[in-house]
C-alpha cells in the first residue's frame, strides 16, 4: 500500500511540475532552463514591450506578442494579478487586428484559461479553453500538437475539479496525437501519460472507496 502512495504521489508531482509550461501556449520543448531564465528576465520584457510601443506605436502585432510575454512572465512566477491585464490587454489587440480567426486569438484564450486554473476561476477557465480549442480545431488539422496541448489542458482543469469521467476520454485523444506526432518518449507525451495514469489511480481509489461504504 505504501509503494503504491509514493507511486502516484511522484506521478502527482511530475504532473504539477511539468503543467506551467505545457498548459500555456509556448513552444514545445522549453526546458526548465528556460524557465530559470524568464524568471530573470522581467526588465528585459519591459524594456522590449515599451520599445516595441515607442517604434510601431500601440496598434501592432508585436506589441500585443509583448504584452504576451510579460504576462506569461509574471504567470510564472504566481504575479497573477500583474499577468492577468497584460493577458487581457494582447487578446483585445489581437482581435482588432487580426479578427478572431486566428492562432494568435487561440494562444491568448489558452493563456488566459491558464491564468484562470491557476487561481481557481474554474468557470472562467473553462469556457476559455473551449473556446481555445474549438479555434485551433478549426484552424489547425485534427492532429496538431496544439490541439494536443488544448485537450490536455481542458482535460487537466476537469481533473482538478474531480470530474474525472469528462477528463479521460481528452487526456486520451491528447495522449494519441502526441504520440504520433511526437513520438512516445517526447517531455510532452511523457507529461500527459502521467497525467492519464495519475487520473486513472484516482478513479480506481474513487470506485474503490465507493464499494467500501456501499458494504458498510
């Protein structure tokens, strides 16, 4: 029994290290280098986003990508209240600029979704993932990693909640892709088998406690 704790007591904790980096919408790959990185990075992002501001003015692309960086900055390091306006800040520009059709739309609804789980706005969240994913399905093929992470994503919000039966089947199909397109021993991959494996030994303790009161 305690062999079986500390199993899925280390798969837990895989799971919450790995999860900033795939949840948000960044490129595949980043180590925990990077992320060491970014956290010594905060002036340098200011410094480009009122650059960027100064020589192409408010309305452009590169600001809002800007605005997307620091925030995803300060995310990382729980400054939830100092990401969550610059988040708001590149979705609105990017949605004047490039309408709503647009992987750049997908990336700021995922990273706002993310923003959302993490402080435990559930509801908020989830409808912003939806919206995420049902973008990125319509503008990307069936099998792209996005989509991937998308599912993953939603699937991991469900799995917080407890609602485990909603989350299997996404952290399922989000499992196929990533195999396929990644190969199966991708960080990526590896993240999201844990995942299913660690959602699998909860609703097997579920079902397991279950019958134990239903006897009693």
């Amino acid at each position: 029994m305690e062999a079986a704790k500390a199993v899925t007591k280390k798969v837990e904790v895989k799971k919450f290290i790995s999860s900033f980096w795939l949840q948000r919408q960044i490129p595949w790959g980043l180590s925990f280098l990077l992320a060491s990185l970014l956290v010594s990075c905060s002036y340098r992002y200011q410094q480009a986003l009122e650059l960027t501001r100064r020589l192409l003015l408010d309305e452009h692309p590169h600001v809002a990508q800007n605005l997307n960086n620091l925030a995803l900055l300060y995310d990382s390091q729980g400054r939830y209240t100092e990401a969550e306006p610059l988040y708001q800040q590149a979705l609105e520009l990017r949605q004047r600029l490039l309408g709503n059709e647009h992987p750049d739309i997908a990336q700021s609804l995922n990273n706002l979704a993310g923003l959302y789980d993490s402080q435990g706005r559930y509801t908020e969240a989830e409808s912003l993932y939806q919206q995420a994913l049902e973008l990125w399905r319509r503008l990307l093929l069936d099998e792209h990693p996005d989509i991937a992470q998308s599912l993953n994503n939603l699937a991991n919000l469900y799995d917080s909640q407890g609602r485990y039966t909603e989350a299997e089947p996404l952290y399922q199909q989000a499992l196929e892709i990533l195999e396929q397109r990644l190969g199966v021993n991708h960080p990526n991959t590896v993240t999201v088998r844990e995942n299913l494996v660690y959602l699998r030994a909860q609703l097997a303790s579920d079902q397991e406690n279950s019958s134990s009161e239903t006897q009693r």
